[in-house]
C-alpha cells in the first residue's frame, strides 16, 4: 500500500500517466539508439558474420537436389507434400524466419552478467533489464537486417523459379508478416529465460547447447516438420520451437489450411505471454536468490 | 534526522564448502555440504547528512557487503536499514533515483562507446532536465578535466580516466547519497590524488554524504573526519582518524640523535630500540613511560635532538586488523 502511494508516476486508477509514457519513451529511444550505435562500433565483422551466413544456401540446395535425385523426383514426386522447388523455396524462407528468431549470444551473455556481478547494473539504476535488453535486440536485428537486406533480396531473386506458386494473396503475406514479428518476441523469450537460469546455475552453455540441438531439428530450420513422423509431428505442433522458423515459411507456402490460420496465430500469441510471465517470474525469482545469497 | 540508518544489521551467506581431492568431488554431486558464513554480524551505524565517512578494513571484513546493502544488492538476513527513508533492498525506483554505486572493479559504462553516449543513456535512465544535465555534465567534465575524452570509446580510455567516467556517470543525476567501493583501486599516485581532490572539493560544495571504503590510507587521511573500522564483520571503532591511535596503541615512538663519541650502550636495556643508525636511534616505549624514559635518558646520556611521535596509522590499523584476525582465529579454533 505504502508502495502505491510513493509511486508518484501512476494515477490515481494505477494507469501510467501520458508524461510518464514520454519519459520512458524517450528512454527506450536512448537505449535502442545506443544498443545500434555499439552493434556499428565494428561494422567489419558484423558485415562478414552477416555475409557468411548467406554461404549455407548452395549447400542446401544441392543437398535437397540430391535426396530429390536419390528418390527419383523427376517424375513430380513430392516429400510429404514438397516438391523439390518447394523444397528450397521453404528452406530460403525458414532462413528468413530464422533471421528474426534466433538471438546469438544473448543467453550466455546473460548468464555471464549474472556470474561475473555486471548485473548488478540493473538492480541499482532504476532500469527494467528485459525491456532493456529487448530494445537492444530490436537494435541488434535491424542493424542486422540493413546489412542483410540486400543480399536476402539477391537471393530471394536469384531463386524465384522455386516460389512456383507466386506471391501468396494479401491476408496471408500479412500474417506471414506477423509470425516473423511474434518469431522475433519468442525467440528472444526463449533465450532470454534460459540466460535467466543461469541465477541458478552459473553455467548455462551445455543447457545452451540441447536446447540449441532441439532448436535445430524441432524449429524446421533442418527441414519441414511435417516430414516427422508421428507421435513427433503431434508434439511438435505444441511446441512454441515450431514457430522459429517452420511456421513462417509454412505460411507463406500456403501449408496451413486458412481456418487453421487465426487458431495457429493465437496460439503463438498465448506462447509469447506464457513465456513473458516466466521470464518475469525467472527474473523476479533469480534475483531474490542472487540478493539472499550471491551478490 | 540521519540519512543514513542500520540497526543490527547482519548478513550470512551460505556457502558450498568443497572438500578437496577427486573423491570428494564426485560425493559432491549429490550431496553437498554448506557453510554459514557470516558477512556482517549485526551492525549499528548512523549517519547524518553531509558526513563523509570511510570504511576501513581488512579483505573480507564485510565493508563491500555493507556498501551493497545499503545499495539494495544484496538482502539482510536480519536488522533493518533506511538511507533517506527508503529501504534499501525493496528498490524502489524513487530511492535508486536519488543514490550512486560507484565500484572501482566494476564498469558500468558501454565497453565499445564513447563515454558521452553511457551519459546520455544515465540522463534517460535517472531523467535529468536536458539543461541540468548539460550543466552538470560540464561542470563534472571540468572538474576531472576529462572534456577532451567524452567522445573516445571507454575501451581506449586508461584506468584511471575510466574511473573519472566511472564518476562522471554516477553524480550526473545528482545523487544525495554516494557510496564507493575502492574507487582509487589500481591507479596510480597521481590519478590518485586527482580523484580525491575532485572528491573532496564535490563533497564540500554539493554537503552529499558519501559512504567510502579503500584500502590506501592516504585516500582516507584526504578526505574524511569520519573512519569506520570493520573487521570480521562488525564495528571495532567509530570516531576520528587520529583517534585510532589514541584508542588502538599505547606507544609513543622516540626518536634520539646522539651527540658525537656518545656510545648508544645500555638503552636496549631501558626501551624496546626499533632502529638504530647512529647516531640517530628510534625507540618505542609505552605511552605512560614517555616523559620517565626521556628524563633518564637526558640525564645519562648525551643527546643532540630528540623527538616524540605517534607510531605511523598504518602500523596502527595494521596491528588493529592482525589483533582482531588472531582474536577471531583462536575463538574459530576453539569452536571447532
């Protein structure tokens, strides 16, 4: 109760005030500005790491060009509904879902904060560290995507004889729009509560590196989902990993059947709350364990 | 009314006692045996507004502990504590608002970016008026004379101008209340003396109350009337810097120059001699014996100059910290 009356930034009905929202507004610019001027600061090897990861595609292909080959797919034969076109087209899409879903290094760098006292920072400045690091993976990304642009678009041209079907219709693009976006949220989510156990922990880079494995095959990154065989095809559907990187591309390609669009949708909403409340509860949780015992 | 408040505050933290060897490691997977360690052992302290106040102490001695509890890190086991009315450890965004930590190990500025932009991120953050920030931020960058630095990346700043950023950051939102954590630690003499310099004059002009912990002595002769003297864990000594040594030794130390042909013989009989190179001779005796000794020795011996000093603070301090320590060892000892 005291706490309440001491707030002096909520309103009398405990809604935030429009100066407080500009405050914060023009903290959360500050952060994001800063958060994209150190993602600049070397610019050398950000844009070789960026390049580089373009190298995989050629591979790819020719990997699916070969196990197309390997099953006699001249004859239009199709795997689990994709032909070897779709094939690459899912596979250059799940790269771009990937793109926004994946965090490199944000949960090792959590956990290393939390081991070596950096995070200290935010218990004594008053700043919401999962706000403050989620505005500086949206930096982190769009520096990315600046740099990535151009070259996703080469490759999205250079390959267009695969996208058989064309652009998908309008509602569709736009929710293929919208699952990159919640793919980013999850994503960013997920690493950021595994970094989090790391109040518990110290070490999370072995936990890091199973769930990374899992990610890998049960995302879609490896290859669509729906080539698993059941009971595993079933339990990845409730899976939030699916929505890495499988569901994007599945949207796009037309592979979820429109009514089962708007229950998928939600359902990737849901997950982007579940996982919200837990990173709160982890952080919440961790840091009375780090303020009662470590420090 | 102090600002500063803490009524049996304690702070014991559970450690994981590692046994040695192989063996021992693998029972540890399972079975682990923990260790209460006593941080602070209930200490009472009160401080009034504009103080400044240093913490003396061995390693370990829990000086670092009870700077972050007062800054809201770590929780208390037991006790109570209120800095400006707030308690520390419920955070409120009011009291982190109206405090600075400044720990000299720890960086708090953005590794790969020029200082400026961590500033600039602090006036977000703490929401300092445009003007005042612009104010303080040059009167700050004056001060340390750190102006031509502010847009150099801190990577490539020395330690010691790091440090000055370091300070820069914490007093832009103009805290009421500092607490620093060995702020001269690694630098050198004169980087030293520049950041006590700014801090005394800061403290002055601005009356904050500052919270200081620091091995150097020196740091703590320039600049605070206050001393604090923690050793394992509780308050041995509270009250002024020379105070120490009236409190802690009984000894004076006598300092003779002999006259030419005076032979020193016989004087190791009558006080403990500390060092002789004749013909001067340091000797230290109880602080009672002091005028006794000079008087016989006046009369018997032939002296050109003499001398009466405190022993020097740090051999005080020192011997204060070991007494304790062996203290503390031989009750540890007993117990087990």
């Amino acid at each position: 109760m005291t706490h309440e009356l001491s707030n002096p930034s909520r309103g009398r009905s405990g809604w935030l005030s429009g100066r407080e929202w500009q405050l914060r507004a023009a903290c959360w610019w500050t952060v994001f500005r800063i958060a994209l001027e150190e993602r600049l600061a070397y610019r050398g090897d950000f844009a070789l790491g960026t390049l580089m990861r373009f190298l995989p595609i050629i591979t790819q292909i020719f990997l699916w060009y070969a196990v197309f080959d390997a099953i006699d797919a001249g004859a239009g034969k199709r795997l689990a509904g994709y032909s070897f076109q779709d094939m690459v087209a899912y596979y250059l899409l799940s790269m771009l879902g990937r793109a926004f879903s994946s965090m490199p290094g944000l949960a090792s760098s959590i956990a290393r904060q939390i081991r070596d006292g950096e995070i200290k920072k935010f218990i004594i400045q008053p700043v919401d560290m999962v706000g403050f690091l989620l505005l500086g993976r949206i930096a982190h990304k769009i520096a990315y995507y600046t740099v990535a642009a151009l070259p996703f678009a080469l490759v999205f041209f250079l390959c267009r004889g695969y996208f058989t079907d064309g652009w998908p219709p309008a509602p569709q693009f736009l929710a293929f729009v919208l699952s990159l976006i919640l793919a980013f949220l999850l994503g960013y989510l997920m690493d950021l509560c595994i970094g989090l156990i790391g109040f518990w922990f110290l070490e999370v880079s072995s936990l890091l590196f199973v769930y990374m494995l899992l990610n890998f095959f049960l995302s879609g990154h490896m290859f669509p989902l729906d080539l698993l065989p059941e009971p595993w095809h079933s339990l990845v559907a409730w899976l939030p990993l699916k929505y890495l990187a499988y569901f994007p591309a599945a949207v796009f390609l037309g592979k979820i059947p429109a009514d089962a669009l708007a229950w998928e949708m939600g359902l990737e909403c849901l997950w982007v709350v579940v996982l919200l409340v837990c990173a709160r509860v982890l952080y919440a949780r961790g840091l009375h364990r780090y303020s009662g015992y470590g420090g | 009314m102090p600002i500063i408040e803490l009524r049996q505050l304690t702070k014991s933290y559970r450690v994981y006692q590692k046994q040695e060897g192989l063996a021992a490691a693998i029972r540890g997977l399972w079975r682990r045996e923990y260790r209460e360690v006593l941080a602070v052992k209930g200490i009472d302290l009160t401080v009034e507004p504009g103080e400044f106040v240093a913490f003396l102490g061995p390693n370990g001695a829990g000086k670092t502990t009870t700077l972050k509890l007062l800054s809201g890190v770590i929780t208390p086991s037991a006790g109570s504590a209120r800095v400006m009315g707030y308690v520390p450890w419920e955070r409120a965004n009011e009291y982190r608002r109206r405090f600075a930590l400044v720990m000299g190990q720890k960086n708090q500025l953005w590794w790969d970016l020029p200082s400026q932009e961590s500033f600039r991120l602090h006036q977000q953050i703490y929401r300092i008026e445009a003007q005042q920030f612009q104010h303080c931020l040059d009167e700050l960058t004056d001060l340390l004379k750190v102006r031509g630095l502010l847009g150099r990346p801190v990577r490539e700043l020395s330690l010691g101008e790091r440090m000055k950023m370091e300070l820069i950051a914490a007093l832009l939102h103009s805290p009421e209340v500092l607490f620093l954590d060995e702020p001269t630690i690694g630098l050198d003499v004169v980087a030293q003396h520049n950041i006590q310099q700014f801090l005394r004059f800061y403290q002055a002009e601005r009356q904050i109350t500052i919270l200081l912990t620091s091995h150097y002595m020196k740091d703590v002769a320039a600049l605070c009337r206050r001393v604090v003297v923690i050793t394992d864990g509780s308050i041995k000594y509270d009250g002024s810097l020379s105070g120490i040594v009236d409190s802690f030794s009984g000894a004076k130390i006598l300092r003779l120059q002999l006259a030419e042909g005076q032979s020193p013989d016989g004087l190791e009989r009558i006080a403990q001699v500390q060092q002789m190179e004749l013909p001067k001779v340091t000797l230290r005796v109880p602080r009672a014996d002091v005028l006794k000794l000079l008087e016989h020795i006046l009369q018997h011996y032939q002296i050109e100059d003499v001398g009466v000093e405190d022993p020097p603070l740090e051999e005080v301090i020192a011997n204060l910290f070991e007494h304790h320590q062996a203290v503390a060892d031989s009750t540890a000892s007993q117990a087990s």
